[in-house]
C-alpha cells in the first residue's frame, strides 16, 4: 500500500500505542472535517509530548467527535532544548505572537511575569495555551511548551534553579553583545545545559529590578543592539539567536 | 533652560536645520494632538533618514495641521547596516508584522518578491510604508526602509548585485547552518559588506527555484533548524542572527 502523507497533526493528551484508539476533541474533530476537510480513513499524525509521533487515520463515524485509529509510530520522542523564556506580558495580539513563535523557536517552558513597569496585569492562560499548541502542530515539535501561571518577577527569580543561567535582555546597555555572553562556554552552552531568557515589558526593568538580578549568580545581562526592541522582538530575537548559536540549529 | 525630552518621534520627508520650521500632515498631527496629546511648546524629535535627529517643538496654532519649530540636532546621521531582506509576502497581518520586526531588526531595503509556491499575490505598498514608518519612529532608527514593488524572484535575481551576499533560508536541509554561515569571512561580515536575506512562502521554494539560486554566485542556501518555521519567522530570526553575529548588535 502506498504511503499516505498525512494531512493534519494534532496534539492529544492521550497515551499512544498501535493499534489503540483516541477520542478527538469537538475542537479537533471540526478542525478535520471543516478547515481541513478530511474524512473517514484519512491519514493525521498525532503527538502527545511523551511518546514521539504516530500515524492514525480518522474512523469511521456520524456527525459527533472523530475517532482516530493509531497504526505505528513514524518519530520516537527525542530530547528537545531546555530553554525557558520569562517574560512581561504585553498587550493581547502582541503575547498571542510571543508565544506562537516561542513555540516554533523550542522554547521547553514559557513564565509570564510582572515586572514593575507592566502595564499588562491580565494573563489568560488558556488562551496561550491553545497558541502554544497550535504552533507546536504546526512546527513539527513534538512537545508542546508548558505554560505557567503569571507570577510577580521577585517570586520566579526566588524559586529559579541556581544551575540554570538567565539571559537578561537589557536594555540599558548594561550587559555584553549577546553573541560574547552565548560564546562563553558557561553560558548554557548546547542542549544539556539549562537556560533561560528574561525579557522586560515596554519600558524596561525598573532600577531597582535590574539591582536585583545582578545580585543573582545565575544572571548574566545582555543587550541586543542599539535600536530600542519592542518586548516581543526582544523576546524573539534572543531566542534565535540562542538556538542559532547553542541550540539545535548548529547541527541540523 | 532645563532640557525638556521629546515625548514623540516623528519622520518626516523635509530637510532638516535649526531655526527651520515643517509643516506636518493631517495624520501626524492627529497624532501629537489626539493619541499622545501633545500642544504648542511640548517638544517633539524628528529624523528624515538624511540630516539626523533634531529636536522640534509644536508651534502655536489652531486647529489645522500642527507647525515644528526645529531647534537642534540631536543625533547626526550615521552609517546604518546594508541589509537586504526579500521575502514572499504572507497574509496581511503577517505581513504588517514581519515588515514591523524587520524595520526595528535594522533592515534598510525591504523587497517583496513573488515565488512559485506564493499564496498572497496582492501587497499594498502604502501599508507596508506606513508600519515601517510607524516602527522607525518607535525603535529609534535614523531612517525608514526603503519598500519596493513586489516582483517575481526570477527579476529580483536578475538585478541583484553580484558583490551582495543573498542568504537563502532553506526549509530543505539543502545548507549549512546559519551560525556556520555567517562565521565565514565572505558571508556579508559587518556593516560594510552587503548582504541580503531571501525567505520563500509557507511551502517554501519550489525545487527549480532552488536550483535556480544554486547557480548563482553570490547565493548561500542556510537552514534554521529542525522545526518548520512560518515564512515570518523564518525572517525575523534570520535577522536577529545577522545583527547578532555580524551586524551592529555586536558592539553595543
């Protein structure tokens, strides 16, 4: 028989195995029949963060949610970058984009959080999430990123892992070019090494939050050129430039 | 006299010298008047990509179109990274967004070129000169980018200088990395040497039009990882990385 591209991949939460079957979503099963325009026996690949990627086709089945018929899998899981990006949210079309291309640059963990000079207090999770996830189908990841809940910059940086290096995007020209900060061999050089990415809201980091981070032996500030970067060019520009030159863009 | 700081930032087509005065159009002075609700003597920075930045403030007047003042020059003109992006436009709200990013990522020629797998045919160029404005404005840059007409690859390829390096981000695998790329000393290293950056639509490029740009001498095929990126992505993080590695991020 012929090989079958499929047509559609989807993120479920559900355990994956040959031969099993999983339940869509009204959601997904809308996704399928109306946008995509699929039907019984049709090839969709499906992920869940855990068990790599599969290849199932859509059962047979009336007008209620579709089921998927799970043949093999076509990906095992893999390690993917241990990169988290903490950042100010900003207004709503502007997050929903932050997150949307987070995702696609491999982001493994996203923290909303509020800076002084926030001028956003309002977060809705769900609402990233679903970016998050759309994103992650599209991209071809096989992981989705988790999401936290927003949180108070002083209350991230309490629990933060002493091991794991935060790149401070600042823009008061305080830090080294980041390609010098990312060319230190300690600067979580390479998949194994855990880091993450802190990005300010419009207006930067207040004086006293920037006193904070240097007081942290995890911190390492850092400026990304002379032009002043909206929150979520920022956001992304350092996380390119992090998977270009440590991350899972050297070998491919 | 206390130095008052300018609360808005306006580029403007006319010359520019001190003890001059420019008339705004209808649009700007809404803007001062209505958005940042600004009045006679507040003070107000201009640039129009030629003479620098000066410092101006709104004359008295009535309800008509706001008058500058200019009184001084506060920046001069500076040398600003030659760097090319061609891009398959998307949809409109990608499209805004990608020329947006570009503009504060230090592009100076934004070209909008036709492909074979291209989705989007039609590109209002007033828009796009209009969110570049509005981004120039904003990050702080001494000009605008210059908007072309959209135009098929095959004529963009034809007229491309053969001294200026054309970074072709490639879904395929079909080049280095980007970070490889740009180590080399002939890939368009620092603000002299120019360099232009081409991504194709959501589907990529069409396997004669990569064969096509294999045959050019001043092409480098580079790839930006194992997820598939959205054409806009795929743009803005090639940017990020150039300024990162060879640009003017490098020594702020």
């Amino acid at each position: 028989m012929p090989e079958t591209r499929a047509k559609a991949r989807l993120y479920i939460a559900a355990d994956l195995n040959g031969g099993g079957s999983v339940d869509l979503t009204g959601g997904q099963s809308h996704y399928l029949r109306h946008v995509m325009r699929l039907g019984a026996g049709d090839a969709v690949a499906v992920f869940n963060g855990r068990q790599g990627e599969w290849k199932a086709a859509i059962g047979e089945g009336g007008k209620g949610p579709c089921r998927l018929e799970v043949d093999r899998q076509i990906r095992p899981q893999q390690d993917e970058s241990d990169l988290w990006l903490a950042f100010a949210p900003v207004i709503k079309a502007r997050t929903d984009f932050l997150v949307e291309k987070a995702t696609e640059l491999g982001v493994s963990r996203l923290l909303p959080v509020f800076t002084e000079y926030s001028a956003t207090r309002r977060v809705n999770g769900a609402r990233l999430s679903a970016h998050a996830v759309e994103a992650a189908e599209q991209c071809g990841r096989l992981t989705v990123p988790c999401i936290e809940e927003a949180t108070p910059l002083a209350a991230v940086l309490r629990k933060w892992p002493g091991d794991r290096t935060l790149l401070v995007m600042d823009e008061t020209g305080g830090g080294l070019p980041l390609n010098r900060v990312l060319a230190m061999d300690d600067a979580g050089k390479g998949y194994g090494r855990p880091c993450g990415i802190l990005t300010g809201p419009e207006g930067g980091f207040a004086p006293s939050e920037l006193d904070a981070l240097d007081d942290l032996s995890f911190v390492k500030r850092t400026g990304l050129g002379p032009r002043i970067l909206r929150a979520e060019t920022a956001a992304l520009a350092a996380l390119a430039c992090w998977q270009s030159m440590v991350g899972d863009w050297r070998d491919s």
